[in-house]
C-alpha cells in the first residue's frame, strides 16, 4: 500500500509491539469513556515474540504472575494471567504447583494470546524507516511515521506516538557474532543448528555473570553432554539475586515517583544501591544446582563444568577448527589460551537509542546537561515548545523512571499512565 494508509489522524501510534505496547493497547481497548481513543501498532517481527532466542523450556519467570499485563493496574480485567490460564484449563493445575513465578515459556505464551487478542490493532512485518513533524502555522500538532511492509511504503500519521523498541544485545568492542561465537539473545536456535549439523562440542565457554549466562552455561552443560562447559567472569563466584521483601520495594509503581522526584545525586546513588535486584545476579537455586554439579563432577572424577572465576577473555580468534579464546586471570595477570567450538556472550542488553528511530523529529527533543533525554513523570519525552503532539517512551528511561523502565514490574501501571495522560491531553 502506498501513500497515506487512511485520512484518520490516530490519538496514539505504538511503534514495537512487545509487552509494553501490548499493554498499553490493552489500557486503550479496556477504556470506556467516549470518544474512543484510536490507535494502531507497528512491529518490525513477522509475528509476536518476547526473547524468543533465549526460552529455555525449564527457564521460570523472575517476576510474580500477578505483574502481567493488567493485574496491578486493574485485576478485574480479563486479559490476566490468570484469565488466560482459565481460557487454556489449566487454572486448577498452575494454583497446585504452588508458585508465584511461571515458566518463562508460559508467560510467552500467555502475551501471544493477549497480542493475539487485538490483532486489529497491530501491523507485523512493519519496520519503521521514517519519523516526520507535520507542520502546521509553525506548530507540530501530528507526526506521519513511514514503515516498510511486504516491500510497500505505509504511512500512518498520529497526534502521539508511543515508542517501546525493546532492547537490543549488547557486545564487547569488536565482537563478531558467526556460527561459533553467539548472544544469548540467540542461543536456543544457534543451539538447534549445532545439534542438526552433527557437529560435536567439545568445549564451550560463556562470558557473563548474570541470570542469563548461568541459564546458559546450565542449557550447554545439559545439552552437549560431552563437551566442557566454562563460565568466564570476573567475580569470584555468581552473586545471588537480592528478591527480599524491602529491597523489591523499588520495583513498587509508588517507587517510580519517590525517583522521578529524587535529585540526580540520590537517583545515582539508588540506582546504584539496588543493581543487585536485576543485575549481574542470578536465582539462588540455580547457583545451588550448579555447585552441586560441579561437586558430584569432581567427586567422579569426571569434572565438565568449570568456573573461570576473576578472569576475563582478553582476546579470541576464529579458525576453520574453532576458536582460541585467551583467558587472562585477573589477579596475576596469566593468560590461557582455550581451545573451544563455541563462545556466548551473555553481555546483556542496552536500549534501543530513540533519536535513531526518531530522525528528523529527534530534534525536537530536550536534554539534559548529560545529554539524557529530559523526561516527563507521565512517561513524555520533553518537546520544544512548537511541538504539540507528544512522543511517549517505553524502556529507556532509567536514568528519570528508575530500574522498573526496561522491567515488566510496572508495565501494567506504565500503561494506564500513559492511557491517562493521553485522555487528559486529546484536543476536544
């Protein structure tokens, strides 16, 4: 389809279509006041998925269910796990396992049905290419937003837009990802190809000290049940998520203001207090698992996974073999070369940069003395003063919202905000 898709100017534009967007469409199409709000979502994916690369079948979720898509924000809703679970019949099954955290596959499974739910809302298969002011007696009152779909150029214009990209992989400088060097964001279909070729695995070393790299590193250990499977990081050991009652207070939505509101020296202070509730940490049963491996290992005599702790890979080279990998022992500085098939980077994730996305329309945007965008508390980012319209952020607004911003803590109180700020801005 070319040119513009309908002459309707829409209340809100969604670019990405992952679980804050999919919340957010849910606040819209669960909101009873006339005028509806109108609204659409475009998705670069062929279809929706959440971290698709890295669901590993016994992976569990690190949030409560009740942190789903509606559930803090309005519990009544019937687009709640739990509601999903009584539409699947397993309602009486999942209360029995006597849980708060569900596979993480379930909870895939439970946003492909609410996603699946308003699929006349989203366009897939849609990548943004294009952000446009559209002017008017010197005033941007709208944004025209040009995505690529099935090779046509669609345009859709929209007095909001609200932009939740997700995260994307982070890597070391000069990382190249090929068949035998890989991210966590892709293990799960990497793994399969190494399975199908036949190729065997003899020794696989995992960079990272998170919830991820242990997942991973306990995924390849199970998986190649031949090969050696090392963790590389330069801790002394993995360091357990701190999930206590009072420290989970800062993923509370009344968190969310008592940091919005903090000065910039206390907003780095906290964020630098709490990093143990989501960062570089891993489940305390997990880390219980893995010892308890490696002991039984060094018991039998047969030890496979190894832990290359206070070290750092200082340099890896890829042949028609494999890779040498160099690990240099951080305390005396005695570098080892490894021979390995396959390194994974569990290096996490950073958000998406919205100025890129934005284009001509990031101009308009503020910043602060840190060159960080300049945050509304209803999740705007500050416009100059010309521009009207509003562009909402989702996922990259740590440094103003706190942790909860890339988390799905809050994404269903996140969601209402926005809904809310929407109606109370809309032009009569």
């Amino acid at each position: 389809m070319h040119g513009c898709e309908s002459e309707t100017v829409l209340d809100v534009l969604g670019i990405g279509f992952g679980p804050s967007n999919l919340a957010l469409a849910i606040a819209l199409e669960e909101h009873t006041a006339a005028p509806p709000l109108t609204s659409r979502f475009l998705e670069r994916q062929p279809r929706f998925g959440w971290h698709r690369g890295i669901l590993i079948d016994d992976a569990t979720m690190q949030v409560s269910f009740p942190k789903d898509l509606v559930t803090m924000r309005d519990p009544s809703s019937d687009f709640s796990f739990l509601y999903y679970l009584r539409e699947k019949g397993r309602l009486v099954d999942f209360v029995n396992q006597k849980t708060l955290f569900p596979l993480r596959a379930e909870f895939h499974d439970y946003f492909e049905w609410a996603a699946g739910r308003l699929s006349h809302l989203a366009q897939y298969s849609a990548e943004v290419v294009a952000v446009e002011p559209v002017r008017e007696r010197g005033e941007v009152h709208a944004f025209d937003v040009v995505a690529v779909q099935d090779g046509h150029r669609v345009r859709r214009r929209a007095r909001n837009l609200s932009i939740a990209v997700g995260l994307k992989p982070h890597l070391p400088p000069g990382t190249v990802l090929s068949d035998r060097v890989w991210h966590t964001s892709e293990v799960l279909p990497r793994v399969a190809q190494r399975l199908e070729s036949g190729e065997p695995v003899r020794r696989a070393l995992v960079l990272g000290a998170g919830q991820s790299a242990a997942e991973v590193v306990d995924l390849l250990h199970r998986t190649f049940t031949g090969a050696e499977v090392c963790g590389v990081f330069g801790k002394f050991g993995y360091t357990p998520a701190d999930d206590s009652p009072f420290a989970n207070r800062v993923f509370d939505p009344a968190a969310v203001d008592v940091f919005y509101g903090a000065p910039p020296e206390v907003k780095r202070s906290i964020l630098d207090y709490h990093r143990g509730t989501n960062y570089s940490v891993v489940d305390i049963d997990l880390i219980q698992a893995l010892s308890s491996t490696m002991y039984r290992e060094r018991l039998h005599g047969r030890q496979r996974l190894r832990m290359l702790n206070v070290s750092r890979v200082h340099d890896v080279r890829e042949h028609a073999g494999g890779l040498d990998v160099t690990v240099e022992d951080l305390p005396t500085g005695r570098r080892e070369v490894l021979a390995a098939d396959v390194l994974v980077h569990a290096t996490g994730y950073r958000p998406h940069d919205p100025a890129a996305l934005l284009g001509e329309a990031a101009k308009f945007c503020l910043r602060d003395e840190e060159d960080a965008l300049r945050m509304h508390r209803d999740h705007r980012i500050v416009l100059a003063p010309q521009v009207k319209a509003g562009i909402y952020l989702q996922g990259a607004t740590e440094h103003t919202h706190g942790l909860t911003s890339t988390l799905l803590s809050t994404v269903a109180v996140r969601a209402g905000e926005i809904r809310d700020s929407l109606v109370a801005r809309r032009s009569p």
